[in-house]
C-alpha cells in the first residue's frame, strides 16, 4: 500500500492525505477534470463535487501521490451501496500518462481489498472511461450526474476478488 514505488520515469510516494492539503487536492481536481476540455462553466458546475474539505480528509479515505515532495495526484474511497465507491480520481496534467495514475490504481485497489470490499464502483468521467476499462473495470450502466442536469456519466464495476466471496448485488 502506500510507500515509495520506483519504477521507469519518475519516482513516486504514495501516503494517506492530510486535512490542511484540502484546498491543494481541491484546485489540482479542478485542473485535472478541465484537462479534458470542460470550459469554466463547467468546472464551476461540478466545484462542490471537486472540492474537499479538511474533515472529508481526515474522516476519509484520501490518498496522495508524491512527486519530488509534490502532490501529484490523488483518490478517495467512500462507501456507497454496500460496496466501494472510487469518489476521487485525479492525477495533475502534467503528470498524466506517466505512469502516476497507474500506481494511484494499484493502490487504491489494495486499500479497497484491506479494507474487506468486494467491488470497487467508478461514476467516471466519460473521458477517463477508457483508462478503467483498460485496467480490468466493466461498464455496468450510467448514472446521472449530480452537477449537470441531464448528463450521465458511466457506471463501471471492478470485482476486488472472487464474485462468490462478494457481496450479492451492486445496489442492494
């Protein structure tokens, strides 16, 4: 889980967010989810749900990834429908495809399994679909999007072990 990961590229730290990083983590969502072209009314739409907060932080799951003693990026675990969600998932511009996102996964996926869930639910973006899909996750359906009316967002399911030692039922 989280630690120092070497690998080719860059080196990278992984460790469990603090409560004063709320604002950083906030603004470098906000930069990740406009990567992908979404203009600032957009942005400005999904703000409460890219933003953090101090106790979000400390009472959550939240976990960082360092660069040179930089955050990098970051994702939140939260519980939804006896099972768990990815809630967070970003990684800072320049760094996306350099390999942060993927170690961001892995650990992500660790956590989930540690903390005994038995499938890892993504609402993803419809740009970042791609990137689940290609690390194991499966299209289950859509959900609505709670920042934009009318728009729906991919729901994807990544089983974290056996389907007959998980729960029964996404949503039940």
């Amino acid at each position: 889980m989280s630690g120092s990961r070497e690998g080719p590229g860059p080196s990278f730290r992984l460790r469990r967010a603090t409560p004063p990083e709320a604002p950083a983590l906030s603004s470098l969502a906000r930069r990740s989810k406009a990567y992908w072209g979404y203009d600032e009314e957009f942005i400005e739409a999904c703000r409460s749900e890219l933003t953090l907060t101090p106790e979000f932080v400390e009472n959550g799951e939240v976990h960082v990834i360092e660069r040179d003693g930089c955050v990098a990026g970051f994702y939140s675990l939260a519980e939804w429908n006896f099972n768990v969600e990815l809630n967070h998932f970003f990684v800072d511009p320049p760094l996306i495809g350099r390999g942060a996102g993927r170690l961001l996964w892995d650990d992500a996926v660790e956590r989930a399994v540690a903390l005994g869930y038995g499938r890892l639910l993504i609402q993803s973006d419809p740009n970042a679909e791609g990137f689940y899909l290609k690390l194991g996750a499966e299209r289950i359906g859509d959900v609505p999007s709670q920042a934009v009316a009318g728009r729906l967002l991919p729901l994807l399911l990544f089983p974290l072990q056996d389907e007959r030692d998980s729960l029964s039922g996404v949503g039940q």
